[in-house]
C-alpha cells in the first residue's frame, strides 16, 4: 500500500492506515485535494471545493486521534469523503443543480451527512447533479456537464454523476448519492465503480432547507448510499450511513447483517423481455458475472422475473403523476429549456393518474412487492442487467421523446423497475467494452444487502477493481 498514491487506497485501507498512525489525515486530505484540484477542471464533478474545511477538519481529527487510545474514533476517521449537492450539508447550498436555489443555505447537516461526520468523515466537496435530481443525464445551468472519466463523450450517468465520476477519478474514498430511479446504480455502471441502493427505510433521509415534504411515493421509492471503487468500502459507507436519525419516521432498525442461508444460495439470472433490443457484447459481459457466480459456489439459473414491465410502469405512473400533480409547475417555473424537454417527454411514458388511478396503483404496488418477495424465497439473489446497450453520449436525453423512451424503457428497465419494489440492489463492474465499463445488478429480498454485497464481491475477485485499468492509462 505504502506504494500506491494515497488517493488510489481504499477507504478501508485508509481508515486502517490513519487510525494506526501511518498517515495522517491532513496527509490523507491534502493528497486528495492535490489529485481534486488536477483531475476535477476535466470533468467537473466536484462543483463546490470544501477544501479549507476539509484541512480544519482533518488536523482536527489527527488531535482527536493523538489524545485517543484509538478504540473510540470513528469508522472513517480522517477519511476523505463528497457529498452530492441534493442533501443538505450545513452552511452550504443545497441547489439541487438549480439556478434560482443557489442561495438554499442548509440550516443544519441532513440524516447521512450527520452519520458521515460522526464516523469521522471528512468532507472535500459537493458532487454535481442534474437539475432536480430527475435526468439520467448530469448538467445543469448553474455548474454546467459533468464528464466520464472513461471517455468524456458518454455519459457519467445521473443523477448522482457527479459522485460516480469523482470516485473512478479518485477524488475521495467513498462519495454519497442517492437513487429513486437508478440514480446510484446508473453512473455506478457508467464510470465502473460499485454501489448498492438500500432496501427502503435502511438509511435515514431529510434536509432541514426542505419547506415541504416530499410527496408519499417519491419518500418510499428514494434511497441514500454509498458509491465507492471496491465492494469492501460500499459496504462500509453502507454501515455508517444506516446508524439511527429520528428525523426520518421511515428509518428501520434492522441488522446489517442476516441469517446464512442453508446451502448454496440460489440467483435467478433475469431473462431478457423479447422486447428489449440488446447489445450482444453487453449482455456477453454480463453473463460472465453469472459464471464468476457460479465459479464461487452459487446456483445459477435463468429464470424469468416476476412482471418487470408492469413493475417498471408502474413507477414510471407514480413518480411522474406525483410530479405533474406537486411539482411540475415549480419545476416549469424554474428550469432551464433542456430540463422542460427532458421532462416532457419522460411524462409522455407514463399515464397520468386520476385520484383513484392514485390510490389504486398504491394499492397494486403491494402486490408486485408480496410477487417479489415470494420469488426472493425460491431464489435469495437476482442478477439483472443494469442497461442491456453500451453506454450513450452525454445528454442523449435531449434527443427527442423516442430517444427517452428508447433510454429508460428499453436500456435502464431493470434498475428503475427496483425503485418501486424498495428492495436493495447492488452494481458491480464486470468488465469493459469498447474501453467503456458495464456492470451488473445484484437484487436481494428486503434487508438483504450483505447477500447482495457478498455476492458483488464475489464478482469483483474475478473481475477485479476496475478503475486500476482507467489509472493505467495515465
């Protein structure tokens, strides 16, 4: 380790190293802050610089450690993190990538910022998203596209873009995001990196800046979490993150941790609808996560899924009718002329819900997860597809309404069909094609994510740390 660049260390390599005095964390943040300050004005992805902060918090950490028996610091103790720009961190302006919310001064730190600090996190920026949170695709008016590390003529996904491409960069060790379509797990494919969306209720969310609540089925299919380059920090990011916030009444006291089940562990490798246009090479990689799978011990079988695409339509139906209902004329009011086009077409998916639609597609949503939860019986893990085509260019979503159906109907129908569900859903890269980074999702029943994350590290020993391909290049 003590040869590699101290940004290329893993978290938990990192926190191992501070809390046994071979590094500082000045150290630690300073390297960080180097390597943000080079390799961020390519991509800008981190769009607000806490490094002043993030010096004082550092040397105060390293005091903390020095008058400590180093059994009572944190997790991440003096550990570099970023957080994305849609949560409140106090002092800072939530902007939610929007012009006219640029002076939304948090009066107080959100649910995982609180946890991320109590573990000893220590904060260098704010990540980019698009403009409220809701394109695949990261731009915004006010701090402008993020870029692919990879190749900056793709996409770094969305929303949480600007975290995705700042951990395959190396700028931090772990960057938080969150996911209510696939907001973690699409830029987690795109830049090559791993995450998991949290089962509902496992990490506790709100902002103090919020002056309103969120609307019901926008809460139940949200998740925060941790993206990170290697399956060991998501799962730790994932731990700090879950610890206990009253303020959100949604929050479970579940253990991170469940029974083992008895003998191998069952994974339904999803078929492909007949409807879905693929990439051969895609869906080629893919398949290899199976074999690593079953190389490791689990039975492998492919099995068809119960009803994705009424799963899918229905979150699509819920989301954008709770939008056009309590947000759009806001949003209208607001955003730029690329997001009322993105936004458009995106409500052309879906049907719009008359009251007892409403109430009735909630009703029918409890159905779909009792399917769910009845096949996550027979088969403990789902490996899916995060897209079924390569990665698209930066902002294809502003191609037109059959571009936008082509995206997230067809391309990303796995992953936002797990929203709705609020199952936890691991991403982990498989390989690369055409020097772009395809990954594959991981489902469990509920409160399951060490199934999950087991099962994504089984991956990652076959496939390796991907990102160290990207490093070489340099």
């Amino acid at each position: 380790m003590t040869k590699t660049p101290i940004w290329q260390w893993s978290a938990v390599e990192t926190a191992a190293a501070i809390r046994k005095r071979e590094v500082s964390s000045e150290e630690v943040t300073r390297t960080h802050l180097d390597h943000m300050h080079e390799t961020n004005p390519g991509l800008n992805a981190v769009v607000v610089d806490l490094g002043a902060e993030a010096l004082t918090a550092a040397q105060a950490a390293d005091e903390a450690l020095a008058k400590s028996n180093g059994g009572d610091i944190g997790p991440l103790h003096g550990v570099p993190v970023t957080i994305k720009i849609n949560i409140d961190v106090e002092g800072q302006a939530n902007s939610n990538g929007v012009v006219d919310f640029k002076d939304n001064i948090a009066p107080g730190d959100s649910p995982v910022t609180a946890n991320l600090r109590k573990a000893g996190a220590i904060i260098i920026g704010l990540t980019n998203t698009p403009e409220f949170s809701l394109r695949g695709f990261t731009d915004n008016p006010l701090h402008g596209l993020t870029r692919n590390p990879w190749n900056p003529e793709v996409t770094c996904g969305g929303s949480s873009g600007g975290a995705g491409a700042s951990i395959a960069a190396g700028i931090g060790a772990i960057a938080h995001g969150n996911d209510i379509g696939g907001s973690l797990r699409w830029p987690a494919h795109c830049n090559g990196i791993a995450t998991i969306k949290p089962t509902q209720g496992r990490i506790p969310a709100f902002n103090p800046s919020a002056t309103a609540e969120r609307p019901l089925m926008a809460q139940f299919m949200s998740s925060q979490g941790p993206l990170a380059r290697e399956v060991r920090d998501v799962r730790l990011g994932l731990e700090v993150m879950a610890q206990r916030d009253a303020r959100d009444p949604w929050w479970v006291p579940a253990p991170l941790t469940g029974p083992k089940p008895a003998g191998p562990i069952k994974v339904a490798v999803a078929k492909i609808p007949d409807d879905m246009v693929t990439d051969p090479a895609v869906i080629a990689l893919q398949r290899k996560a199976a074999d690593h799978l079953a190389d490791a011990g689990y039975a492998v079988s492919e099995v068809e899924v119960p009803d994705l695409n009424a799963v899918w339509q229905l979150w699509c139906n819920l989301i954008m009718t709770e939008v056009a209902v309590l947000q759009k004329e806001q949003m209208l009011a607001t955003a730029s002329a690329d997001f009322q086009k993105t936004l458009h077409d995106f409500l052309g998916l879906s049907t719009q819900l008359d009251q007892a639609g409403y109430m009735k597609a909630i009703a029918g949503r409890s159905r779909h997860i009792r399917n769910w939860m009845m096949f996550l019986e027979s088969y403990q893990l789902v490996l899916t597809p995060t897209t079924v085509r390569p990665t698209p260019e930066a902002n294809a979503d502003l191609a037109g309404g059959e571009r936008v159906k082509q995206l997230f109907w067809n391309d990303l129908r796995f992953i936002s069909a797990m929203n709705v569900l609020g199952l936890p859903a691991a991403v982990v890269p498989v390989g690369l094609h055409n020097g772009l980074p395809v990954g594959v999702q991981i489902v469990g029943s509920r409160y399951r994510e060490d199934l999950c994350l087991d099962a994504a590290e089984a991956i990652e020993r076959e496939a390796g740390v991907l990102v160290r391909q990207l490093w070489d290049r340099r």
